[in-house]
C-alpha cells in the first residue's frame, strides 16, 4: 500500500472513532479521579481497549489504576501513553466562569483529553495495522498518578516499559506543536514533623508546626545564596486544628525542580538536611517520606520531526466562532485584563525549555521519546479552575483531537517505516551518553497497597533519598 493510501486510511479511521473519542473525554472529565484512586477511569479506557481487539493487562507492574493493552505482534513495539487523573480542589463546570458545587477533584490539566486522545490514536493505529501485511505492535499504556510524577517513574522501575521502541505522549499546551526540548527535573519528598500536643501557652511545647514554619523560613532565607538556580516549593499538608492546641504532626511535601536531574538531587539532599535541622532545633522527630525524581525530558528530533509532519498532515485546529467566544469568556474571567490569544497555526519548538515537569521524563532517558502539545488560549492558567472549565467545553475539542490524530498517524509511520525507529534510538544513544541509573521510586507500598491514606495525611512509609537509591539499585 502506498504512503498516502495509508495516510489516508489512518485519517479515515480517525473520523470513525472521533465522536467516541469525544464522548470518552467528557465522561472522564465527569469521573475526575485524583492519583492512584482512578478506579473508574482506568476501567473505561480498558473497556473500550477490549472492546477494539486488544488484550489488556490489568494492575500493570502492581500498580492497581494502570494497564497495558496490546494488539499485533513481533517489530516495531510503539507505545503511547495515557493518563487519566485530575487535581485534589479543582472542580469546576464546563462554563466559562468560577462556577462550582464544592471544592472536588477536576481535570485541571486536561488528563481527560489524554486518556481518551491517546486510547483513540492507539485503537486507529490498531485498525490500520491489521489492513496491512507488516510486522509490529501498538501498546497503549495506561499510566496512573501523573499528577504526583509517580506513575511512569514506577512502572519504569517495575519492567512495564521493556521492550518498547517508541514512546508517543500528548499534552495540553499554548500552543499546538511538536516540543523537543526539555523542561524540569525533579525530585519530590514528605517530612513528618512528630511532636507533643497540649495547650499552646505551655512553654517548651513540642509544637510539629513550628518545626515545618522554621524548615520554610530557613528555605526562603537560604534561597538566594545556596539553590538561586533551583525552584523549591512547598505545601503543608497538615498543621493543626485549633490555635491552642500544640500540633503533634504537621507534613511538609517539598518538590525541588532544576533543567539537570543531578543538581536537583543535589539541593534536595540540601533541602532534607534543613528539614532535620529544624526538627532538631525545636526538640521534634522529623520523618522523611521520599517519593519520586524523575528526569527531564531528553530530547528526540527523530521523533519531533516526524510528528510535526502529522501534524502539518491534520492541520491546525478549527475552531467554530462560537469556540473562540467561549475561550474570550474564560479568558475575561480568569486573566481580566490580559490580551487573548490563541496560536493557530502548527510550530515545532526545540529552543529554551518548558518550566514544567512530568514523569515520562523519565522514560525518554531509556526509550526514544516524542510529544505533541494542543492549543489553549495562552491566558488560561494550568493547574486552576480554568483549565478544568474548558477540558470540559466543546473548545477544546478541535485542538485536542489534532494532537491525537497527528499520534495515530505517527504511530503507524512507525509500523510501517521501521528504520525511523533505528534512527530514534541511535540518536538516544548519542544523546545521552551512559544509561542513566534506575528509576528511584518512594511510597511504593502506599501507592498500590492503600493510596486513600497518602491523600488524607496518614501514610507512612518512611524512605530517604539514600534509602531509595541503594533499594533500587538491587533490584
């Protein structure tokens, strides 16, 4: 079959399925599962993977939300990545306004369209591949908990990606394109401050909170001169009931986010040793709970390339008037004042880095790895009650469903052009030199054994950094 006779029949195919893929996306927006508890959502995707031919492996690598479905056999395997979990707070309606019944989980990074986005270029890639006499395998991987930078970094560790070629992965963006650049490393940990309670007035108290107020006071004052380079932020997960009771247990999660992997360690160790200082200097106990890093993406213009040539093959989203109006109303509720603008065309991006992280990173260190980005109005905040709005609007329809399409197309490029994929892992090889070390991988057992208790401040399982490595490295 000629290249543009199979082109034509992976866009053929995608029009099959795309009001599927439609309905797909808003019942997982409707679902709106937070990390490690997307019980439904997994459920959805494997569903609908099992309803097009595939054989799905459910509670992949142990971990209970994700799975692995199959269809073909032999060379190229081409995996792409879903995921499916949204943000703790961030409930919104699909209108174009603050509008909310109480403060739920919402798909504040567009989780929704990925899973169905991803699922509905893997089930076309599948329909095309069995028309076609060629060896080769689609895998859809399903990839729970990419909120916490944990999911991919675990199954990594866990086998769940050996063998595969290719990775294809999609996420929302301001602009819709192919992203070869990377963007943040970044190393993530709890610390349990355990002290006495009683009435604040007692003197001498073993107050929990005061440990995790001196720890953030120490890293905003040493910020300057030891870690400019780094960002470090924090959020005190619990810190008391009432002002006149001492806390006996306050937690602070502590992400450290740098371009290079290492000097991210290098200031989180940094960072854990004020944590213990601090639990010193007010007589408390301090627990670490380390729990994942992940790599920056490595780039792979192999791959770049050949998606931003699918992507010029779909074309630049279609918005209808009523579309663009929609996002002028979000944008005017959320950013008042800010200029709207939204990029319409299709750009390849390989210059700076994105402020950003996110766990396949990690992955794109062992396996060539390549990303499309869809189109939101530049304005729209990720990570806010705005990004949850539109993930579940109609305006988000014509860019999402371009980045997925533009998947499909590359995924069966690859199947049928197999010398890209040698061409993607050699430039791997160039690029990164020495293989990288396993995957470090904290609050294992919590995740896939009782993962309520991480969301409601009662796991324990504590794990340094240090701990986590050597673990690692003997298994």
């Amino acid at each position: 079959m000629m290249k543009n006779e199979i082109t034509k029949l992976v866009r053929d195919s995608f029009q099959e399925i795309r009001a599927e893929t439609i309905g797909i996306a808003r019942e997982l927006w409707s679902l709106a599962e937070i990390g490690m508890l997307e019980k439904q959502s997994s459920s959805l995707l494997t569903d609908w993977c099992e309803k097009n031919g595939f054989v799905v492996e459910k509670s992949a690598g142990g971990l209970p939300t994700a799975f692995t479905a199959r269809y073909g056999k032999g060379k190229p395997s081409i995996g792409i990545l879903a995921e499916y979990d949204a943000l703790p707070g961030l409930a919104n309606s699909a209108l174009p306004r603050r509008d909310f019944v109480e403060r739920g989980p919402g798909h504040g990074c567009g989780h929704n369209w990925i899973g169905a986005g991803t699922t509905g270029a893997a089930i076309v890639a599948t329909r095309v591949l069995s028309k076609l006499d060629i060896d080769g395998e689609i895998i859809l991987f399903g990839c729970p908990g990419e909120e916490l930078l944990w999911g991919k970094v675990a199954m990594l560790r866990e086998g769940v990606f050996d063998n595969t070629d290719v990775l294809l992965a999609t996420h929302g963006s301001n602009k819709t394109a192919a992203k070869v650049r990377p963007n943040q490393s970044l190393v993530s940990g709890e610390f349990v401050y355990s002290g006495e309670a009683g009435h604040s007035s007692r003197g001498g108290s073993q107050n929990a909170l005061d440990s995790v107020e001196l720890a953030v006071q120490s890293l905003e004052r040493l910020r300057a001169h030891q870690f400019p380079d780094c960002s470090v932020e924090h959020t005190v997960r619990t810190g008391g009931l009432m002002p006149n009771i001492s806390p006996d247990e306050a937690r602070l999660w502590v992400y450290v986010r740098h371009v290079d992997y290492e000097r991210a360690k290098e200031v989180y160790h940094y960072v854990a040793r004020i944590c213990q200082g601090a639990a010193s200097l007010n007589n408390t106990q301090c627990r670490e709970q380390f729990l994942t890093a992940t790599h920056s993406y490595l780039p792979n213009e192999t791959i770049g390339k050949l998606l931003f040539r699918q992507l010029k093959t779909v074309g630049p989203p279609k918005w209808t008037d009523e579309n663009i109006e929609w996002f002028q109303d979000l944008v005017s509720a959320c950013a008042p004042g800010e200029e709207f603008e939204l990029h319409r065309g299709i750009d390849y991006i390989d210059d700076a880095y994105d402020m950003s992280s996110q766990d396949d990173g990690e992955a794109s260190w062992h396996i060539p790895l390549g990303r499309v980005s869809w189109a939101l109005p530049s304005a729209v905040p990720f990570h806010h009650w705005a990004r949850t709005a539109s993930a579940g609007s109609d305006a988000e329809i014509p860019s999402a469903l371009v980045a997925s399409e533009a998947l499909a197309l590359a995924a069966v490029e690859l199947l049928s052009e197999p010398e890209i994929v040698k061409t993607a892992r050699a430039e791997l090889d160039q690029r990164r030199g020495a293989k990288p070390g396993p995957p470090l991988v904290g609050a294992f057992q919590t995740f896939t054994g009782d993962p309520d208790s991480f969301w409601n401040n009662t796991w324990a399982e504590a794990l340094t950094i240090e701990e986590a490595a050597e673990k690692n490295s003997a298994q």
